[in-house]
C-alpha cells in the first residue's frame, strides 16, 4: 500500500447522501442503520425549515448502531451555504469525543447542492482525518417520469415567443442535476411503482444527466445490501472535476431565495383521513413540493407521521407521545417562493376546524 492509500485508510469514511424532496434520503439511512452490522455510526441530518422531522425520525428508532446523541441535526440552514458555521463545527465536535464514529452519514437537504459539502472535506482541520467515501444520490423514479424537473420545451417556446424578457430557468431541475452530477451511485428509488417501461425511460433520462459512468441501482424504499453502498472508498474530495454543477462560475453559491417553508400547527384530531385528503388538494391547488410532519389523533397513544410528495402521501404512527409534550401537531409545508401560504393554511385551517366541530 503506498503512503496515499495508507493516509486514505487511516480517514473515517463519510457518505454524503443527497436527492430532492421526498426521494427517500430518510428510509434510507434508517435502512443502513438498521443493517448497520456493528458499524458505529453518527448521523448529520441537514433539512431546509426551521423546523426539522427527519432528525426526529431517526432519533426514535432505539438502534444500537446509532443511539439518538450520535445523530446531529442542523436545520433552518442548508449545509452547502453554511460550511464554516455549521458543518465545520458539528465535524470536529463529532471527531473530538473521547468515542469518535467509525463512520458517518450526511443527510442533506432536498434543495442542497452536494459539491459545496464536498469541497468542504478539503478544509484542513477535516481533510486529515475525514474523507468522502461516496456521493449517493437518491432519485425519485415516479417524479421523474412524470416530468417534475424538467419544463416542457413546446410550451417554454411559446412563452418566449410570447414575452421574450421572461426567465425560464428551473431552480427545481438545476438542483436535481447538480444531485446527480455530484453522485458516485444513483439509487433509483420507488423502483415498485414503475413498470419495466418507464423504470427503463426513467433510465435513459438519468444517463442523459450523468457526466461520467457512474453505477445505477434501482430500489424500493432505499433497501439494498450496504456492500453496495458503503466501503466505495471514491475520496470525492479529491475528484471535484468530475463533478460539474451549474453553480460552478458561482464557486457553489446558489440562492434559496427560490424556495420556503412554514410551519402549520394542527390540533388534535379526532380522525386524520380528512385532513390528508384536503392537505393533497392543497398541495394540487398550490405551488408546494413537499409536506412532512406529526399529527395527534384522538384516542392513540403514538403520533401520527406523515410524508408527503407531489399526490402521494405516506403515514403511519411511530413512537409514543412523551408525558411533557403537547399532544399538537406540526406540518412543515415546503414549495417554491410566491406560493400562498394563506391560500395554503385556509384550507388545512378549513379542515382542522371540521374536525374540530366533528
């Protein structure tokens, strides 16, 4: 082994695991965590909002891989344009415990570019101790072949044509190519909701983005042997070049201005499938990318998780209410900049309030 190689091996290996909204970044890191084979893991959760759920989601599974302090969550702040004053910081504090992880996994944001974080492993209070053992990133198969991420040339055409001062550029599809570009393997997620047809299309349509062979695996809830996704030993800190963004020129700054995210509280509920119907109307009527959060029914000891993306909604009950927490609910609701939050609120309030006097 020469002296590079022995220097790599001596690094904690770290995976940078990234993908858009409700791709599955969550299940899977939970899946790797409950595979974890003896592993010591820490866990770095970074989400767009001020208020976080999939840090807490984690945090209740009771795994010995990763007990609930050995997973950080920072959010209200994406870790691409807060290197210096959050990850930086989280990193040392992790290296500098008398009973440092073996490794470490990074959740990002759904809306974060992942070369920034990258090159963050070249600081030199990391590059010595940590490196990037691989990108992953997670794709969305259905999304995708429905065309979230890309606009329709035709009708782009016309309203040029029409109002030829009008910006056409997608924030949504440059954030989703710049996930790919960054990724040494793409997992194809939600592989069971496509038929061979369209999982062979959505195929095709990810090639098209990649820069460089770069390894595909299609997967239903992010379950795949962890041989295939840890021990890539890539060091993608020393491979930026092969990893273009669209935000190059801009040395990895981008704004967030194109996106948002707020908080609805929800009373207890004394059923939720209301509320889930009105809440998927809301998300068809508005411009909102993601919905996410807890909900308190009626006559339940645990809380009710819900995720949500696009018209597909998830939930189940996780972990018990505590003795000193309100049985209230929260909802984080993420879109683009400009959609209604009134418009928003008014027809989950609408719902809450049916409940209510139900």
């Amino acid at each position: 082994m020469n002296n590079h190689a022995q220097l790599q091996a001596a690094k904690i290996p770290t995976t940078i695991i990234t993908g858009f909204l409700g791709a599955g970044k969550t299940t899977l890191v939970r899946h790797i965590l409950e595979n974890a084979g003896g592993r010591r893991l820490a866990v770095i959760v970074n989400e767009f909002g001020a208020r976080g759920v999939d840090g807490e989601i984690l945090q209740t599974c009771g795994l010995a891989a990763c007990p609930e302090t050995d997973i950080v969550e920072l959010a209200n702040g994406c870790l691409c344009c807060t290197v210096a004053d959050d990850f930086v910081p989280t990193i040392e504090a992790l290296m500098d415990r008398p009973n440092p992880p073996e490794y470490i996994l990074i959740e990002t944001s759904g809306l974060a570019l992942p070369k920034p974080l990258i090159k963050a492993f070249g600081w030199p209070s990391i590059r010595s101790r940590l490196t990037v053992d691989g990108v992953i990133a997670v794709v969305d198969g259905p999304a995708v072949a429905a065309g979230r991420f890309a606009d329709d040339p035709a009708e782009v055409a016309r309203q040029r044509a029409a109002d030829p001062s009008l910006d056409h550029d997608n924030p949504l599809a440059e954030v989703y190519e710049d996930q790919i570009r960054a990724a040494d393997l793409v997992i194809l997620n939600k592989a069971d909701l496509l038929d061979a047809d369209a999982l062979a299309r959505v195929r095709a349509m990810i090639e098209e983005t990649l820069p460089r062979a770069t390894k595909m695996v299609a997967a239903t809830d992010g379950r795949l042997d962890l041989d295939v996704l840890l021990g890539l030993a890539v060091g993608a800190e020393n491979d930026l070049a092969a990893r273009p963004s669209h935000h190059d020129a801009e040395d990895g700054a981008h704004e967030h201005d194109d996106f948002t995210s707020f908080v609805v509280s929800v009373p207890e509920l004394t059923a939720p499938d209301l509320l889930l119907a009105r809440l998927g109307a809301a998300v068809a009527a508005h411009d909102v990318l993601r919905v996410k959060g807890f909900l308190a029914v009626q006559g339940k000891p645990l809380r009710l998780e819900v995720q949500g993306v696009g018209s597909r909604f998830r939930q189940n009950f996780t972990r018990a209410w505590r003795a000193d927490e309100a049985r209230e609910g929260h909802l984080v609701v993420i879109g683009r900049s400009g959609m209604d939050r009134a418009g928003i609120e008014t027809m989950i309030s609408a719902e809450i309030e049916t409940k209510i006097a139900g």
